[in-house]
C-alpha cells in the first residue's frame, strides 16, 4: 500500500463520522492533488498523501494544541513514525507559519518541523486553497472570502489568512503556471 493510500484511511478514520464537511474538503483537496500527478513525477505519491492528512489535526481525539497542522504532524510523526517528508507538509501546509505567530507556536512548529522543498509545500496549498469547505473547487480568492466569513474579521485565523495571503496567491500561481507548462 503506497502513502496515499494509507493517508486515505487514516483521514476517513479520524475525520468521516465526527467532522463530516471537513471529510469532504479533505476529499476535494486530494482530488486537486491527484489532477497535479502530471506536474509531480515521482512525488505525486507524498503529495497525494498530504492532501489527505493536510487536516487531520481537527479531529477531536487529536487536538492538543488547538492549532491543527502542528496537531496533526505531531500525530502522524509520534504515533505512526511517518515519513518526515509527510509531517513537514503536513505541519507548514496553506502558510500554516504565519497562524502559528499569532498562537505563539512559531517557534515549536518550526524547531520540530523542517520546511519542505517550496515546490510540495505550494503545491499543497494550492491544494488547500482552491478547495471549498464542501469539497468543490474554488477560486482562491472566493476560498479566501469564504474563510474570512466563517471567522470574522477579529478572529486569529482571519487575522493569519491576511498575513498568508500573499504567500497564498503565490503559491497558487505557481501551480497554475507549472501546469500551464506541462
């Protein structure tokens, strides 16, 4: 059973019966990841894989920290022992950095969890952030609005998307233009 496989089952396990609509974000987002096998070659596995555990970190029984990408690589690191790669996604996937400021935990996310090379990690987040909550693309500019509307404008994570924003709009054109070129 390769990695996305795996992923597949735990994401259904951790987040199908208690968090229904992130289960079917979770299942867009790795729908996107499968449509950028041709950008990816040999990574397209590890990237697959990340999509399905991107949020895993909601899942009730895995919350610590309330901060869900360094939650769900801790998870995946010390209970599974998965590949490091995988938990570097995991943890730094959509500019989880700047979030991770506005709890206090830049400094633990970062010294548990290298970056990944920036080409995965904007893949990831491009991923991520043309997904809709219900699982159905999305413009990232309407994901973005989307999120600011879920939270409201004084909220830590509308706070932290503002701050993500440029480096989400990168990212996603980075893709758009890698796949343009393929």
């Amino acid at each position: 059973m390769g990695h996305a496989e795996w992923a597949r089952d735990l994401a259904e396990n951790l987040l199908r019966k208690p968090l229904p609509r992130r289960w079917a974000h979770t299942q867009g987002v790795a729908a996107r990841a499968e449509s950028l096998a041709p950008i990816l070659g040999e990574e397209a596995d590890l990237l697959i894989a990340a999509a399905w555990l991107h949020d895993i970190g909601y899942a009730p029984d895995l919350v610590d920290t309330g901060f869900h990408p360094l939650d769900g690589a801790r998870y995946l690191r010390d209970v599974h022992q998965a590949d490091a790669r995988l938990c570097r996604l995991v943890a730094h996937h959509s500019c989880a950095v700047n979030e991770a400021r506005n709890r206090d935990l830049f400094d633990t996310l970062t010294s548990e969890f290298d970056q990944e090379r920036p080409e995965l990690v904007e893949a990831l987040t491009y991923c991520d952030m043309t997904t809709g909550p219900d699982g159905a693309p999305l413009d990232v500019t309407e994901r973005l609005a989307e999120i600011h509307s879920r939270y409201g404008p004084e909220h830590l994570v509308s706070r932290s998307i503002t701050a993500s924003t440029p480096c989400i709009l990168a990212a996603v054109r980075a893709v758009q233009a890698a796949l343009q070129r393929s």
